[in-house]
C-alpha cells in the first residue's frame, strides 16, 4: 500500500493505492489505525472537500449559524453558501470590515476597542456574541485580523477568530506568514473548524 500526502490550506489529503485483490479489508483496517492515530482531525473518507462536509454536518446536527467578518471579508459566508440546503442552517452573516461598522452594526463597545484594538480575542468574542444574538443562532463565529500585505509588523498575519454558543466560548489566534488570498482561506477554515470541535 502506497501514501501520500496533499496539502491543500489546513486540510490535508492521505491518498492510499492499493493493487492487492483484498484491498478494501485493507483500507478498513488503515481507518481504524488512522482513527487512533489522528482522532477528530479526521473529518471524512472519500473525495469531498470539507466544506461541502461541514455543510452535511450542520445539517444533520439541525444547528444555526451566523457569522461577523472582518478580516474575511465575507469569505466565511460564501463557504457556508456553497452547498444547496445552507438556508436550513445559516441565518446570515454581518461584514463588519470597518471600525464604525463593528460599532455601529455589531454594537461593538467603543470603550473596548480603544483598549484592546480591534485585533484582540476581546473584540472577536464581541463580535460573535453580538451576531449570535441578532440572528438568534445556535453559534455565533468571528474573524478580526490583518491578513496582509499592509499591517503594523507585529500584528502582520495575526488574526482573532472565536465561536461562541450556549455553553462555551472559544477562541484562536493565528499568526499567518501566506499571502493575502491564501491567509484569508485558511483563517475561514479554521473558523469552521472551531464549531465542529464544538458540535462532533
């Protein structure tokens, strides 16, 4: 049995080969040495890509999502509308990619932003709550960053993303080095990613 490997932004793809007549009894007995392996990384078998799995699973799990972008700049909804059937799950998304917008529409507090800048875990928490509540969603997610290629050094490639519901709060920061496109990507991905920890 050969492997390899294919990167493709934070998902990475393990493609197996197999001549062998028994090769499906193969391929049940690698998943069962991947699960003890690699545990919840796993998102799927097969070919689909893992948007079109995370709309399947919040789908079957009959959950509501909402989304405040900043950073993203609407790249997060477009993920989440992919796929036929993403009207039983997404409530809607707010782009609140200025300052004033964070205050004006996500009723942001001006107070928190002078002090924790808007590229702070404080401010993408607000953010989630804040959109979680106007569309009376399950989970609220949000994204606050630069993402290049203009920023103060220190925060280039930093970005705050947070999930918020019922029962928890969590959140990430990530600090990107790909260009602009690519870290806008990874960081709605990972972005999904924090609701299927929460949900699986």
């Amino acid at each position: 049995i050969s492997m390899s490997y294919l990167p493709e932004n934070i998902v990475v793809k393990l493609r197996f080969v197999s001549q062998s007549i028994n090769c499906e009894n193969d391929f049940e007995s690698i998943k069962i040495d991947l699960k003890k392996i690699l545990g919840h990384a796993i998102f799927d078998y097969g070919d689909k890509s893992f948007e079109f799995y995370i709309n399947k699973l919040f789908l079957s799990k009959g959950c509501k999502i909402s989304v405040a972008e900043s950073c993203t700049g609407g790249y997060l909804s477009h993920l989440l509308t992919s796929f036929s059937g993403s009207s039983n799950f997404f409530n809607g998304g707010i782009n609140a990619y200025s300052e004033d917008s964070k205050v004006n529409v996500l009723n942001i507090s001006k107070n928190l932003i002078n002090d924790k800048t808007v590229v702070s875990e404080e401010v993408a928490i607000a953010m989630a709550k804040s959109v979680k509540e106007k569309f009376n969603s399950d989970y609220g997610i949000s994204t606050t960053g630069y993402v290049g290629p203009n920023a103060p050094n220190h925060l280039l490639g930093v970005v705050w993303i947070a999930c918020v519901s019922k029962k928890n709060i969590i959140t990430k920061v990530l600090k990107l080095k790909f260009d602009r496109k690519t870290n806008i990507i990874i960081s709605s991905r990972l972005a999904l990613n924090l609701v299927r920890e929460q949900i699986i």
